[in-house]
C-alpha cells in the first residue's frame, strides 16, 4: 500500500497492468510435462465419477487435487502455491478436437518462505495420536518413528540434504514424492526449477557446495582466535579490539578460503624458524589466502611521532605476540606475523591509535598541498 499511494510512483501501472512471468514472480518453479499420466492419476486418486463431469478432461479432473495435495503437503514451507493452465485451443469445425495429452505443460510457482523451506525435518504427531495414521498415509513409507532430545517419540520424515544448497532443494523432493506416491506421476515428468545461481557457484567437491559452510568455518576460526588473543597476558600493550578485515569474515565472499591439510612428506622443516621448506624435486606448496585480522591496542601517550619508529615499534609488537602465540596457545607463528588456526591462516595486524592519527593527519596535510 505504501507503494501505491506514493505520488512519485505510477503505482498503478506498475501493480496491475505490467505482466509479470511466473519465473519472476515465484522462487521456484516447477511444470508437469507429458499430460497423459495425468490419466493414471485419475484413477489413483478414485476420479472417474468427477472425470465425467469434465467430459473426459484429465487435466482440469486432476489439478485441483494435485494442487491440494502439494498444498498439504509442504505446508508452512510456503506462503502460496499458484498455477497457470495453458489456454483452451481453437480448432476448425472440420478436423477433430486436439488430445488433452498435446497441451503445454502446467506450470506451477512456489513463494517460500525462507526460515522453514530448507528444515529436513517434517515433524508430525505423537505416535498415540489419532492424526498419527494420516501422517503416514500422506508421506507413505517416508513416515518414520522418531525419538527426539525432549523425549517425544513421533512421526517424522527426515529428508536428504547435508549442505545448505541440498536444503534448498527440499520442497522438491517432496512434491516428486507426493505425486509419485498418490498420483502416480514419475519424477521423470516433474521439470523443476530452483535454486539456479547454486549451480553456477557450486564448488566441485566430494560433497556439492555453495560456500555457506566453508565460510562459517572461517568466521569459527575468527571467533576462536579473537578468544585466545583477549586473553593473552604478556603484552606490552593489552589488546581493545580484535576486527576482522576481510571478505569472508562480512558472508560477502562467494569462494572464502578453504581449509588445507598439508602433506608434511613434501617439506623439511628449518631448524632455526621451524618453518617448512619444499623439497627438491617436489611441487610447490599450495597457496593458502590469509584472512586479515586487525588487533587496535590501547591508547599510550609514549608512542613516537615519528611513523618510520611507529612501524618499528609495531614489528615488535608483532614478534611478542608470535611468540605468546607460540608459548601460551601452542599456536605456530611465521616470522611475518601470520597465525594458523584450524588449517585456516590468519594475518594479525597490530594498529595502534596514533597510526591512525598520523596517517589521518599526513592525509590531510597532503590535501590541503593539492588543493594549494
């Protein structure tokens, strides 16, 4: 409504008399392809008697069951199930009637919502409950008893998906099993469309993935290691802040950094720095990105104000915080100040607040230079 009674906007044209496709207007979209099964599925679902009110029409006999069934079926994981059918043909009094079976397919859309559409858990009745027999009679052999943490045993249908781009996909393992269960319409009819900018972003792995997991790993890592350092005691200066500095850190990465396992028989470690050194004749390491970290230090009134002694001054701060890492967390620090935590790498930065006053004021400065 706010929309429409802005005065800027020509709400009107806009929200009635644009046309909008499906596919725009719905998260995800599915169609029904070779119609002809739709006669099985009359007599699945018991429709002969309705079938001859519609003068043999299978497809306009079926749909308004099939659209309830869907509907029951996923439920709360959706804020509204529509459908469009292909428009009645025109034929010549002269040549027959087209076949139901030569029409379009039906296309359906689905408005998700988000925070349940990806749950792989239907949870139903209690198994003493007399709802408990439609549960199962709805989800068919998927229907299973179920014993969960608050001591319940009910009926329940767990669904595939391990990664959050499976989840997504849920709402259509459940309507290629409801129509295959009680309309007897294979998977090999259903034409879906969801989730299609996963398949441009899926990482080829063992297990399929988008990201999401790979960059909650990183931001775990972030947290533990801001944990560790808040309490590290040694310090000339005690830690104000830990903030991380990179995409990852922000969920705006679309590939964040992976975790690497190294094969140690690849390397020889230096006995003075005890970093790792490639063999001769071996490939060259893999290149793990550092995740930056920025550490704020408190506020001291004896830091230079020269920046060349600030740098000097904060390569110290560096080599003491290594070697805290080092001693207090066992935690391996390079001697350019990059920590490993979990197989992931993370860059400490120590930034105290007269850099950045420095650096503000030398900025400054070289404006007011310019602009003279």
């Amino acid at each position: 409504m706010q929309f429409w009674d802005n005065p800027t906007v020509d709400g009107f044209h806009s929200l009635l008399m644009t046309p909008k496709t499906m596919i725009r207007t719905s998260d995800h979209v599915f169609q029904l392809c070779e119609l002809v099964k739709l006669q099985s599925s009359c007599k699945k679902l018991n429709l002969l008697s309705e079938l001859m009110d519609y003068s043999g029409n299978y497809v306009h006999t079926a749909l308004p069951y099939i659209l309830s069934l869907l509907q029951q079926g996923l439920g709360q994981r959706i804020h509204l199930l529509t459908h469009s059918l292909p428009p009645d043909p025109e034929w010549s009094v002269e040549s027959e009637a087209p076949k139901y079976k030569d029409q379009p397919p039906l296309s359906f859309g689905l408005l998700l919502r988000p925070e349940l559409a990806v749950s792989v858990l239907e949870r139903g009745p209690s198994a003493d409950s007399p709802k408990a027999a439609e549960f199962r009679q709805l989800w068919g052999s998927r229907s299973e008893l179920r014993r969960f943490q608050d001591g319940a045993i009910t009926e329940a249908v767990l669904w595939d998906g391990e990664k959050i781009c499976q989840k997504r996909l849920v709402p259509r393992q459940i309507i290629t099993h409801l129509l295959l269960l009680h309309a007897d319409i294979p998977e090999s009819c259903v034409r879906y469309v969801g989730a299609i900018v996963d398949d441009v972003i899926k990482m080829e792995r063992k297990v399929p993935s988008t990201g999401e997991e790979e960059g909650l790993l990183v931001v775990q890592s972030f947290d533990d290691l801001s944990r560790k350092l808040w309490k590290l005691e040694g310090l000339p200066l005690s830690i104000t802040s830990v903030q991380g500095a990179h995409p990852a850190l922000r969920y705006t990465q679309v590939f964040p950094p992976l975790p690497l396992k190294l094969d140690y028989s690849f390397f020889d470690r230096d006995k003075i720095s005890r970093s790792l050194m490639p063999k001769e004749g071996k490939p060259c390491p893999a290149y793990i990105t550092p995740i930056t970290v920025i550490c704020h230090m408190e506020g001291s009134g004896k830091w230079p104000h020269d920046p060349l002694a600030i740098r000097h001054i904060r390569a110290a701060f560096h080599i003491s915080l290594g070697e805290l890492l080092i001693s207090v967390i066992n935690m391996h620090a390079d001697p350019a100040p990059h920590t490993w935590i979990t197989r992931a790498s993370e860059q400490c930065v120590v930034w105290p607040n007269a850099g950045w006053v420095l650096s503000s004021s030398a900025a400054t400065s070289q404006k007011t230079q310019q602009t003279c």
